[in-house]
C-alpha cells in the first residue's frame, strides 16, 4: 500500500514534481484538485492508503454530480505516454493550456517527465488566445512542439488566427494540436486546416488514461471493438477502476477475447480499422468539456413557466463541441428565456445554461406518443445559434 495525497493542481511545475514520484513510486499516489475545491457533497470519504501501483485519481465530473474517482496505474499513465510519443513520431516540449485535475492535462506533465523536458505552463484562469500566442515563443529551438486542448480552445484560436497574422504564423510552428475531451466540428477542424494548423484529434477518457485513438486509429497496443453499438478499448493504458466503487468497476470493465475491455458509453462504427464516434448510447452531453443530461435539462425547463412541454436534444456546436436545444410549442418572451436560462444555469451549470430554446415548434410524435427525438435533432441542427 502507499499514501494517498489530495493536492492542489494550482501550480503545475510542482505538481510535476510530485507525479515524477509518484510515477517512479517513491513519492505517494495523487488527487488532484482546483485550489478552492471542497470534497465533492455526496461523495464517499477518501482512503488514506491506495494500491502500491496506483499513481493518480482523476475526479470525473460526472452527470449526478457526484464524481467517480478513476484509479490509474504507473503503468497505464506511461503506456499512454509512450503511445503518444510514438503516434506523434516522438518526444518534444508541452505547452500546458489545460487544467492538471483533467486526465488531459495529467497526461501533459506525464508526456513532459517521459520526454525529461519541463512543460510551458499557460497562465492560469480564462483560455485568452493571445497569452497562448505568447507562451508559443518559449518553446527550446529545435525541439518537437506539441499542446493538447479541448474543442473550445481550438474555436477561439482560429478565431483569433483569422484576424492575426503573427498568431497565424506561431500557431504553424506547432508539430501537432491535440484536440479531445468531445466532438470537434467537422467545419472547426476544416477552419484550422486552412490556417495551417495542424489538428490532431483525439479519443479517450480518464479511464484510459486520456487519448488512445489519434484521427480515428488506436495508437500504442490499444484495441478497440464495437459491441452491440458501444464502444469498447482494452490496451495497457486501462485504468485499474473507480476508487472505493467495486460495483461501478465491475459495471465498466468487462473480460471478453481473453482481454479485459473498457466500456465507453459512447455509440460508434469501426471500419477497416477506423472508428467513428456517433454519440452518447445515454442522454448526456458534453458542452465545454462539461458534462450535463439532456433528461435534467428537460426536466428543469418543464419548471418554467409556459414550458411544460418542452423537449432537450443535444445538438453539434462549433464553439462548445455541443450544447442542448429545448423545443416547446409554446410562445415565449424574453422573460421567459432569461428565465430559463437562470434556471438551467443555477441547477445544472455554465453547460446547461447554454441551450438555445426553440418556441412554437410542433414537435413530431412516434407512434408510442412520446417526442421523436430523432427527426427534432435533425431540426435542431439547422437552428442559428444565438
């Protein structure tokens, strides 16, 4: 067994220091957290002593707001690193725009002890795109330049770029863009392609150990399957399992072809070898890198007055990746939206409060009575955003 330290995520240079030995195991096993976090309410107590192979938990948002606490090994972390290293045809500099209490930025200072290179480190606070400009000018000559980021980040950027030729120009002296942690718009990676940027994207979770599919190929040993339309990955990057949560652990990894598989959640298609993501086999989104249900964010908007009726679907989004549609065959004001818009925020947060509502629609039936959801995502699609 080995200690379990919570720490503060705050400072990412130190925090590089504490996971070097955590990885080597001569330092304790990690949480990372924000600097003003508090325990997670309705969360069960933390264990002083965890595994002698574990090194990191990640605390996952989560739907219920209750986080689910994801035990990795040394040995899958460093997997994921030496995948990474490999599918970007080496090792190199890291420039840090991410927070550390992700498996994203974990995997940053990992990728940067494996590489024995120090990390750029972003300022701390709200992604501004010219401070990411501006670190892009300390990177060593004549090393490999690489960053990971999330959809969002990626939009603001090439928003910036397209107006900025000094950035334009910084942003082409990256070897490689990671862009995970949700769907990135077909239109958005077309827009960074025209700027010269080069985009990698990614597909992966916490419980393997962050990215394990780069555009669509499993990189390293990694395997993916689709079974029954979800999305399974076995490989060496697994985690070991949820913390204090054997039932959810036995829930979410599964042996089958003598191996031992993650289950994702996530609807998709493999062929030839690439796989394609086609969305959540449950009702959650992730706007923002945040993720919210669409039955919560229908079931707080039905509190509104004048939406009883309405109806959530998740919609892509150039900016958050995705957000939610609420349709209602009523006629609203905009008391009503701000109304709403308080609501969703202040129950479900920031994510839920960016849904776009969709007055005096008819909502199409099935046969069963219920909405059909299906043909109210496809007319979500051709909604302007606000």
């Amino acid at each position: 067994m080995r200690p379990l330290h919570v720490v503060s995520g705050a400072d990412p240079l130190d925090l590089l220091l504490r996971l070097r030995e955590a990885l080597s195991g001569t330092g304790p096993a990690l949480l990372p957290r924000p600097a003003d976090a508090r325990e997670p309410e309705g969360a069960p107590g933390l264990p002083a002593e965890v595994a002698k192979t574990l090194a990191l938990v990640i605390e996952t948002s989560g739907s219920t707001g209750v986080p689910k606490r994801v035990a990795l090994g040394a040995g899958a972390l460093l997997a994921g690193a030496a995948a990474t290293q490999s599918a970007l045809g080496g090792a190199g500099q890291w420039l840090l725009a991410l927070p550390t209490h992700y498996i994203a930025g974990a995997q940053v200072l990992v990728r940067s002890i494996t590489a024995e290179v120090d990390p750029l480190v972003l300022p701390p606070g709200h992604f501004e795109p010219a401070a990411f400009i501006d670190a892009i000018g300390g990177f060593q000559p004549q090393v490999p330049r690489f960053t990971s980021l999330v959809p969002t980040q990626l939009h603001r950027l090439v928003q910036h770029a397209a107006e900025d030729a000094r950035a334009r120009a910084e942003l082409r002296t990256l070897d490689a863009v990671l862009v995970g942690g949700q769907a990135t718009a077909p239109a958005l990676l077309e827009r960074a392609a025209e700027l010269g940027i080069r985009v990698v994207t990614t597909y992966g979770s916490s419980e393997t150990a962050g990215g394990c599919v780069y555009d669509g190929q499993p990189v390293g040993t990694t395997r993916v399957a689709v079974v029954d339309g979800e999305i399974q990955i076995a490989g060496p990057t697994l985690a070991e399992g949820y913390l204090g949560d054997p039932e959810a652990t036995d829930r979410a990894f599964v042996q089958h072809d003598d191996l031992r598989w993650y289950r994702t959640g996530d609807a998709g298609e493999l062929a030839d070898g690439m796989l394609t993501v086609t969305g959540r086999l449950d009702s959650v989104l992730i706007s923002g890198g945040e993720k919210v249900s669409l039955d919560r964010i229908e079931l707080v908007a039905r509190g509104v007055s004048g939406l009883a009726d309405a109806v959530a679907v998740a919609v892509d989004d150039e900016e958050w990746g995705q957000r939610a549609v609420l349709f209602t065959e009523s006629a609203v004001d905009d008391g009503t939206r701000d109304e709403l818009k308080r609501a969703l925020t202040s129950s479900l947060g920031r994510a839920a409060g960016r849904a776009v509502l969709a007055p005096g629609a008819d909502i199409p039936l099935l046969a069963t009575g219920k909405p059909d959801r299906v043909a109210l995502a496809r007319r979500a699609a051709e909604i302007p955003r606000e």
